[in-house]
C-alpha cells in the first residue's frame, strides 16, 4: 500500500477512536465507531488475497450488525426516555440492546465466532490492529454506560473466559491462538468493568502491553502457524528466550506482570461477594495456560530438522524497528514490582 494512502487509512484509525472517546451524544458516538470500521477495511483487504478480501467482508458485515443495534438501542432510548446522551441509556430494553451490540463489535461470547475467522485471514500487522486498537472505542462506550444489567454482562463474561480457553486449545494457527486469546481476555475485562473502572483499564493496557510483544515477535520471525516456531531460535534466540515468558504473563503467572490485573480482579469479585463468579474464572484461566504453555515449548523445546534455516540469520542487523518491542516485552515480564504504586495510584 502507498504510504500516503496508509497515512490516510491510519488517520481514518485516530479519528473514530478519538471521536468515540470524546463523545457522550449517541450519534456522534456512533460516527466514531463507523470512521473506525471504515478506515481498518483497505488495510485488511491490501493484500488482495483472498482470504484478506474475505476477512473484510465478514468484518464489515459484523460490525454493520452492531452498528444497526446500537443505533436502534439510542433511538429507542430517546424516544422511551427523552435523552440522546449514553450517560442517560436507562430504558432497560435499549441498555441490552446496546450491550449486545457492543458485545459483538468487541467479540464477546457467544457473539465471538468472527473473530477467529477475520484474524486468520490478516497479516499479522493489521490482526494486531484489529486486536488492540479496535477495542477502545466499543470500551469508551461502555465506560459511559450509566449502569450494567448483571444478567447480560455476567453470562457474557463468564462464557468469553470459557470459550477463549476452551477454544485456543486445538489450534494450530497463531492467529486463531490470539484470537481466543483476545476473547478471554475481554471477558476478564468486561468482568471487572461492572466493578471498578481503575482495574478494567490497567487490564486492557496489560493486555495490549503483552498482546503487542506478541503480535510483533511472531513478525519477526514470520511465524503464522505452531510447526513455524520451531525455526525461531535460528532466527532471533534471544526473542525466542523471551517469548515463552510473555505467553506465561499473558496466562497471568507470577512473577510476570500478567498476574497483577487478574489478581486484582480476583480480589474484586470477592470483595463484592462474588466467590464462586471469582473461582470460575480462576479455573478458565488454567485452559488459556494450557495453550499458552504448548505454545512455549514448540518454541523451546523443539528444533528444525531443515537445515536450510538455521543458517544464523540473528547475526545480520535486524530491518524492523525494535524500541516498541523492547519496551512491551519489558512492561510484559518486569512490572510486577510496580504493583503496589499501581494500584495506590488507580485508588486516588
């Protein structure tokens, strides 16, 4: 893609999101989720592959969906209600309709089936996109949500962590792996969200620190599939050392700095009464663990027998830049001990 036209579609990104974010009035909310849609739609379909075209069709389709929903939710409210502000979406009937759109826009479960999908057909770059910054203006809108119908929320949460488990365990692709990884993550975040705003956004910054270490690894090494990443020691050893550890902080293990937002989720839920909610989501975390565990040792624990790639090419200068990898991969594995000052700050 040219750089200009990059430029404008990245632009396009900025734009959405920061509409969204800055918007309390619905239809300008709405505006910003649709520039957001319409600027990632080019960067998947560059390629001109297609599975790339393909993906940008189910994507468009999906979000068109959620989009119809929460402009019917907004409508709906303001005509039962007499109130255009999402900060006043109290008619119960809208309030679901408009979880269940933002549900699907992010991925949520059960509303997840096209997430996996979509990603596979991307290069890694834009999945990354798609990932990450494609959260935050579905995210903005629900921090606006005057409140949380628990019967909604909780089933969706509680099944995202559940499925996000349950189905990267029999995938082969990476792209499918960081695709039910997202989808239990979110369903960490949608969780704690209900709960405390402070915890649910050091979770989702947790998870774009370490879903960017990830995402830019596997570039790197241009791995898409499990097989692939036993050629990574030829390629960057040192990344290769590195990674089994994010994917042990992206499952939440200590010492590693994924432990701190589930830990404090955790403690969260109890504090609100909420054991057994808690010990549930404890349990799908060892599901995500396991995939992520498989993960690492084809990375460290099996080799290449195709000798044509391991010729050393970690001696020649790398071509990418690496100041954002080095920085997620820090943030990912050394900020355990910041925990405390973390959270004084998030409590003031």
């Amino acid at each position: 893609m040219h750089p200009t036209l990059f430029l404008l579609f990245a632009t396009g990104l900025a734009l959405g999101t920061i509409t969204a974010f800055s918007s309390s009035h619905w239809f300008l909310a709405w505006m910003g989720l649709e520039i957001g849609t319409l600027a990632i739609l080019p960067l998947m379909a560059q390629r001109h592959h297609p599975r790339g075209v393909e993906a940008a069709t189910k994507y468009f389709i999906v979000q068109a969906i959620g989009a119809a929903a929460i402009l019917f939710a907004t409508i709906t409210n303001g005509w039962d209600m007499g109130f255009w502000n999402l900060d006043h979406l109290t008619d119960p009937l809208a309030s679901a309709i408009f979880t269940l759109g933002i549900a699907l826009k992010m991925g949520l479960a059960p509303l997840h089936t096209w997430v996996p999908e979509v990603l596979q057909g991307l290069d890694l770059t834009t999945g990354l996109i798609l990932s990450t910054w494609q959260k935050l203006a579905p995210f903005a809108l629900l921090l606006q949500l005057p409140s949380f119908d628990p019967f909604i929320m909780l089933p969706l949460c509680l099944l995202s962590a559940l499925v996000g488990g349950w189905g990267g365990m029999n995938q082969t692709q990476l792209r499918k792996v960081l695709a039910y990884s997202s989808i239990a993550h979110l369903g960490w975040i949608t969780l704690v969200l209900q709960y405390s705003t402070s915890f649910a956004l050091l979770a989702l910054l947790t998870y774009f620190a370490t879903t960017f270490a990830t995402f830019l690894t596997f570039k790197l090494n241009d791995s898409t599939t499990i097989n692939q990443l036993s050629y990574s020691w030829a390629k960057t050893p040192v990344l290769t050392s590195c990674l089994p550890l994010i994917m042990f902080s992206l499952a939440g293990l200590p010492p590693l700095f994924g432990f701190t937002p589930k830990w404090l989720i955790l403690q969260t839920l109890v504090n609100h009464d909420f054991s057994l909610v808690a010990t549930l989501m404890a349990l799908t975390a060892l599901l995500s663990l396991f995939f992520y565990m498989r993960l690492a040792f084809a990375m460290t624990l099996t080799m290449s027998h195709n000798d044509t790639l391991g010729v050393s090419p970690w001696r020649l200068s790398p071509t990418q830049d690496m100041l954002i990898l080095a920085t997620t991969i820090t943030i990912s594995l050394l900020s355990l001990p910041l925990t405390p000052v973390i959270v004084f700050l998030l409590s003031r």
